[in-house]
C-alpha cells in the first residue's frame, strides 16, 4: 500500500484556525494581542519573501507585526541597538533576526543579544541549554513542526528508532534532541557519516534536513516508516525537491511529508506558536 501523505499544508492551516481563536478570546477581554517583530538586513530576494509571509500571517490571525529593513553595510553596533529598542518594547513578545546575515556580522552575538524570552526562533543558547536539559521554552520552529507534525498525525514515537540526517545548528540537532525527550533512540547521521543507508534503513522515523535532492533513496526506507523531508532545494526550473526520492520512497513508508507541502508550512505556523506561548509565559503582565 502506498504511503499516506502527511499534510503539513492543512495542518499549519488547522493551528492558525486556532491561534486565531485565542487571539480573539484576548481581544474580548480588552487584552492586548500577541506582537512580533521581524528585523531584515540587506535584500536577499528569499529573506524577502520568507519575511513577508510572515508578516501575512500575523495579519491573518490578529496578531501585531512590526518589520523593520536595514541596509546590508549596517553596522553590528546599530543592529545590536535595534534589537535593544525590541527587547524594551512591551508591545513586542516575538523578536525574529531573518537570517542569514552579512559577512561583516558577528551572527552569535546578534543571537545573544535577543532577550530569551523573546526568541521565537528558539536559537538563543539560553533556550537550546533548555532544550538540552529537558525543559524546553521556546524551542526552534522547525523540529517543533516536524514534532507537532507527527503527534497530530497520530504517529507512534515512545520507544521509536529515528534517524536524522544533517546536524546543523537551527535544524538537525534541535531534531535530534526533540526526538530524545520523546522518547525516541535517535542516531544523527552527518557528511563524515560513511554508511547514512544502514542508518536509514534500521528507523522507524527518518528525518533528512540536508538540502541534497535525492540524496535518500527510496528503496533505503524500512517497510511502514515514517518520513519527514525538511530538505528543500530550487532546480534551475523554479521546481522545489526535497532531500528524499519521493515515489520510490511512497511505495515503501507508512506516512511521508510532500515537498512542498510538508514541514515547510509548519516551521511559519510554529513561530507563531511561539509568539503566543512567549506572551502567555513571559509577558502576559504588560
Ligand atoms: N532564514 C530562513 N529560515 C529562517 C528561520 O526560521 N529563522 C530565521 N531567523 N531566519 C531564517
């Protein structure tokens, strides 16, 4: 039997519907709503973007949202202080910095220097020692998507042999540890890694967030797992491709994630999430 097909679209589509719900039960309270703020350095065509859906999303669903564009020669200096203003502003719950950033900018001292409890990326060292040591805060949007991904969908996790290829700082670790504190024995597969197929081929949930299409074959995937593609590349065409040999992969897993279609969505509706959660959490006397 085929694959079921994991609808990150409909489900992302299905938590905004309830974000959307909570956001007008504060404004029935005479409550202030959720703000984030979105810093875009320079005019990479692709930050642009992501930077503008997100600023859609707030609109969908009653939230504040304040963008702000700086030149791509802005000084650290100057990028620092408009992260101060932010994390001053009792309006602001949410800071996000669109990275990636200049050359010139030292990328972990602007990590840093967001206030913890406003980091609705999740990246602060501060909230992966959380994440680290069990008491996850704010965590990184796109492994909370792939989790939320597999809890709404109903897939087993407890006691699960995963699988997650690529480590980087904002995706493969972050997974890794999600799948730890669900329960999950998780081996990380990375470049130096010589035999990523037997690793593969022993889980029960493969998460491959490389950015290689094609780079997991399909006839790899164990009978019956479940497969969660967060790589994403754009063929000179304009096509997107995930990391994984989507038909081949169809014919053998239980469940698997489209690209696009999948994670994608999630990691957008996550940072949401995040704002709301930062609010109620950490701002909710303001
Ligand atoms: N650039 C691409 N994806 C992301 C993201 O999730 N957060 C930030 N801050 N920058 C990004």
């Amino acid at each position: 039997m085929p694959a079921q097909i994991i609808d990150g679209k409909a489900i992302a589509a299905s938590i905004r519907q309830e974000l959307r719900i909570e956001v007008e039960a504060l404004e029935k309270a005479n409550k202030r709503v959720p703000g984030l703020a979105v810093v875009l350095v320079g005019d990479d065509p692709a930050s642009s973007i992501y930077v503008k859906n997100k600023r859609r999303d707030c609109k969908e669903i009653g939230f504040k949202s304040e963008v702000v564009k700086l030149e791509k020669e802005i000084s650290q200096d100057k990028l620092l202080a408009k992260i101060a203003q932010f994390n001053d502003d009792p309006s602001i719950d949410g800071i996000l910095v669109q990275l990636p950033l200049p050359d010139h900018i030292d990328n972990l001292a602007i990590l840093e220097a967001i206030d913890p409890n406003k980091d609705v990326d999740g990246f602060h060292p501060y909230n992966v020692g959380r994440l680290v040591l069990r008491y996850p805060g704010l965590r990184p949007c796109t492994p909370m998507g792939v989790m939320q991904l597999l809890e709404r969908t109903g897939i087993p996790i407890m006691g699960k042999d995963a699988t997650v290829i690529g480590v980087s700082n904002h995706v493969g670790r972050p997974m890794a540890l999600e799948l730890l504190l669900a329960g999950c024995s998780v081996s990380a597969t990375h470049k130096f890694t010589s035999n990523v197929q037997e690793y593969v081929e022993y889980a029960d949930i493969v998460i491959s967030a490389v950015g290689i299409p094609g780079l997991i074959k399909g006839e790899w995937v164990k009978p019956g797992a479940t497969v969660i593609d967060v790589g994403i590349t754009r063929d000179e065409h304009g096509k997107l491709h995930g990391d994984v040999e989507f038909d081949e992969a169809s014919k053998r897993a239980g469940w698997i994630t489209p690209v696009p279609g999948g994670v994608g969505p999630m990691t957008r509706v996550c940072m949401l999430q995040n704002t709301l959660y930062a609010m109620t959490q950490f701002h909710s006397g303001d």
